[in-house]
C-alpha cells in the first residue's frame, strides 16, 4: 500500500524591521509575505510612519544595516529583491514639510508650549498653588505654643514620681519615674515610665541622656496626654482567668 505524506506550504513569510530617515528613535517589527507587492509595503508602512506613500521611498537592509536595493518598482512582490528575516526596510522621506521632519516628533523642546502669565494663573478660581496653601498646616504662633506648654505643665501637676498609671495606647501599665521638661526630646513636658513588662524601648537613657534607670526594654518616655490614668494599678499577673 502506497504511503502518502502530508505537504505543508512552506513560510512565506518575513520578520523585518522598519526604520525611518526622520525618526532616529523608531524602530518596529512587521511581518509580511514575500509575496506582498512593494505597492502594498507602502501602504501599510505609512501607517505606521506618517509618510504618505506619495512621499515615500523605501530601501531594503541587510542586518549589518548595508543598503541591499532600492524597492523602485512597486509593482515588484518583496521576493525580487531577496530579502531574508532580520533584515529591515528604511523608510526614506522625500517631503520636506513632513509631519516627520525637523525631529520634532522626537525632540519635544522644539514644540511650541503653551505659558500661562502669573497674573492669569492666580486669577484662576482653583489651582495647584491655592490647594497647596489651603491644605498646608498653619504656622503655629507663640500664643499658640505657651498656650500647648502651660495645658502640658498643667498634666503633668497631677503625675508624681512614684505614681502608678496606665499609658496609652494599650493601657501599659507602669512606675512613673520622671517628670519634667526634656529639651533633647522636643519643647515642652514629658513623663518617663517604667513598665510593669518588657513593653518600652530602652532602660531611661535617651539620646545619651539618662532620664532614670529601669531594666532594658521597660523605659519610655511620653508625653503627658498619653498618661490616661494615675492611681493604684497593680502589677498585671500574666496568668490571670478573666471571668
């Protein structure tokens, strides 16, 4: 019995590149047959380009970037010229009005920007600037400040060394351990806590300033509104049932 085989046509088609004489940036792939006419090249490379096939002559190059023909007949398919994949097609444009020419599709300091004066952009009823001053934070005057030290200093008449309390976030219990105004720390008046559990971030020293001593990793220092309760709080036991 006589075997057949099945005849698959063979790829036609190529991969080649396109470039362009007024565009030293553009690079691009297509693929066609080497059947397609050099007619029909153009027409879908001005597609791609903006040249007008009016305008457009085109080059075949090998993958060196050596010219190999000029396509001249565009009657001719691709095949007549022998081109291979990797090589690539140069678009020349031959109008010097071209929408191409003079690099400014590519070189954005050659167009033409709109200015707007400083008069007319502040005469606008919203911009970028007025949003920055609205939402900037107000400068805080000296009343301002004295106002915020004397509500801390008044805090901080109610908290003794010695005191227990809880400290927020997260009701920390502690030994109060100093009381007083700490300049390396920022203006104004801070609590130094020692707490009942490894919960803090150093052992009273801070910046190289000691501020009391407590055992490493139970020293914090706050501020006095973080102080939410003074009184008696015994030590937490651990193991404590809630009930």
């Amino acid at each position: 019995m006589a075997s057949s085989k099945l005849q698959l046509p063979a790829d036609d088609s190529l991969l080649l590149l396109v470039t362009h004489s007024n565009l030293s940036t553009f690079a691009a792939d297509i693929r066609v047959s080497k059947q397609t006419t050099v007619e029909a090249l153009k027409d879908k490379l001005w597609r791609k380009t903006g040249t007008s096939v009016a305008s457009m002559r085109l080059q075949l190059r090998d993958d060196t970037g050596a010219k190999v023909a000029d396509l001249d007949d565009d009657a001719a398919p691709l095949a007549a010229y022998g081109p291979y994949d990797g090589y690539s097609i140069h678009v020349v444009d031959l109008d010097p009005s071209s929408l191409t020419s003079g690099g400014w599709l590519e070189d954005t300091s050659l167009v033409d920007k709109y200015k707007m004066s400083e008069e007319a952009y502040d005469k606008l009823d919203t911009n970028f600037r007025k949003f920055k001053e609205k939402m900037a934070p107000k400068a805080s005057t000296s009343d301002d400040k004295e106002q915020s030290e004397k509500h801390m200093e008044e805090l901080c008449s109610k908290i003794k060394v010695g005191d227990r309390c809880e400290v927020e976030p997260g009701a920390k219990r502690g030994t109060v351990k100093f009381v007083g105004r700490a300049e390396a720390l920022g203006r104004g008046f801070w609590v130094g806590v020692q707490y009942d559990e490894p919960l803090g971030k150093h052992d009273g020293m801070v910046k190289g300033i000691r501020f009391f001593e407590c055992p490493q990793g139970h020293g914090a220092i706050v501020r006095p509104g973080k102080v939410k309760q003074v009184g008696d709080y015994p030590e937490r036991d651990p193991f404590e049932e809630e009930i």
